[in-house]
C-alpha cells in the first residue's frame, strides 16, 4: 500500500466514483486494461493516488492492491501525495536546462519559497523538475497540468506562478485556456472530456517545419507494404 504522506485523513471513495470506474471498465475488452484512467479517476477525486483509491481499484478490477501500486509507483503522472490546483512543470532535461531550465527551476524555487516537489503553504502551487515534454523546440518549457508554456524566462515563469497564485490562471501557449485545475485535468485524463479538446492553438510552426518542408518538396513515406489501403489513401498515396 502507498504511505499517505501527509498524514491527513482517508476518505473512503465516492459510490459516484466508482460508478465511473465502471463506465471506464466498460470501454475496454479486457477490464484490467482500464487501470490507468481510473487511476486518473482518483486523483480527480482526492488530488492524489491515495490508498483507498488502489483498493478500490483493485477491488474493481480483481487484482490485488500491490498490482495497483507498481503502475501508480511507475508512471511519474501518478502522485503519491496531495498536489496543488496547479502542478507546475519545470523542464531541466538536457535542451531546456542549457536553455534556461536550470536558472528558471531554481528561481521559481526561491520565488515560491518551495523545494522540489513541495506545494506553496496556501495548497495552489506544487513545483516540480520534470524529464524531457517532447517540445524541445520551444525550450525551456513549463507545464501547468501538462499544458505547454513554451519559450520561457525566469520573468515569464515568475509572473505565470504569481497569477496562478492570484486567481487569474493564463492560457496555455498550445491547447484550451486558461488552464484548468489539477483535479480538473485528472477527469479529463480519466476519459470525461471537458468539451474543449479543440479549443485554443495547435502545434505551433517550430514543430512543423519538417512537415511544411516535406510537402513542399513533395516526400511521401515510403510504401514498405505495411499500411492498409485506406491509410495510404487518407495519407494521398496512390494504390
Ligand atoms: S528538453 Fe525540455 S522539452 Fe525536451
């Protein structure tokens, strides 16, 4: 079982929660398969993967509750303890930290008053290092909930924590804004959309260069037999 950190007191999980968990089991052939978005589920509920969480999960899916904590133990996204309303991201991975990863995580640490993985006194704000976002074009990026803030300074990540702080959370560089709350991102990873998955900018230029250069020059993937005709068709592939 995962040690409660904080020692604050366990709730039981909601009958509408696992309720839900069921809707989740119901959308794969294989029930166990919905383990990952449950355990989103329950850090909508609680902020965190808290133990009566993994037995609930585990109880619903017939497994046991030390199979539960080895994927919530594994995945980074899967927190042990409460996290803030806004999880913020700092990208110390190799690009963004000669880029100014390194210099905005340890500014952000002193302008907060917080270490790694620690949560500002008034519950809005856990700052953590994290690994390699796959936007390496904008370094250094932050994530808020797992949406981007390209192309950051220690000013721009200085301002966005204290608007976050202040009750005016900004739009994300790609994606819906503002950003929503961390409990609110767990319900959409959970598989109940919020109805905004197509709001806001998309992929921005930087990681479209290859694409733009490659229709220019008129490239296509080459055909090695494994895709379908449909693929081929959809991708503009002649059969
Ligand atoms: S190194 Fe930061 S997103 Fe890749």
């Amino acid at each position: 079982m995962i040690e409660e950190v904080t020692g604050a007191s366990e709730r039981s999980i909601g009958p509408d929660t696992i309720a839900e968990m069921r809707t989740i089991m119901a959308r794969y052939p294989q029930p166990r398969s919905a383990l990952l978005p449950m355990l989103h589920l329950v850090q909508a509920e609680f902020g965190y993967v808290t133990p009566a969480g993994i037995e609930a999960c585990a109880a619903e899916l017939g497994i046991t509750t030390a199979e539960v904590a080895a994927v919530a133990t594994f995945y980074t996204m899967y927190k042990r303890r409460p996290i803030g309303d806004y999880h913020v991201g700092v990208c110390t991975n190799t690009l963004c930290a000669i880029m100014g990863g390194d210099a905005i995580f340890a500014a952000l640490q002193e302008h907060l008053g917080i270490g790694n993985d620690e949560t500002t006194a008034d519950g809005l704000v856990t700052l953590e290092h994290i690994e390699c976002n796959a936007a390496c074009d904008y370094a250094p990026v932050l994530m808020v909930n797992w949406e981007f803030f390209d192309d950051q300074t220690v000013q721009s990540a200085r301002d966005l924590v204290d608007r976050l702080r202040a009750g005016d959370p900004p739009d994300p560089t790609r994606g819906a804004g503002p950003v929503c709350t961390w409990r609110e991102t767990a319900r959409v990873l959970a598989g109940f959309p919020d109805g905004r998955a197509h709001e806001g900018p998309s992929a921005g230029p930087a990681s479209l260069v290859g694409l733009r250069r490659a229709r220019e020059r008129g490239d296509e993937a080459p055909d090695d037999g494994r895709r379908t005709s449909g693929q081929h068709a959809q991708n503009g592939g002649s059969s």
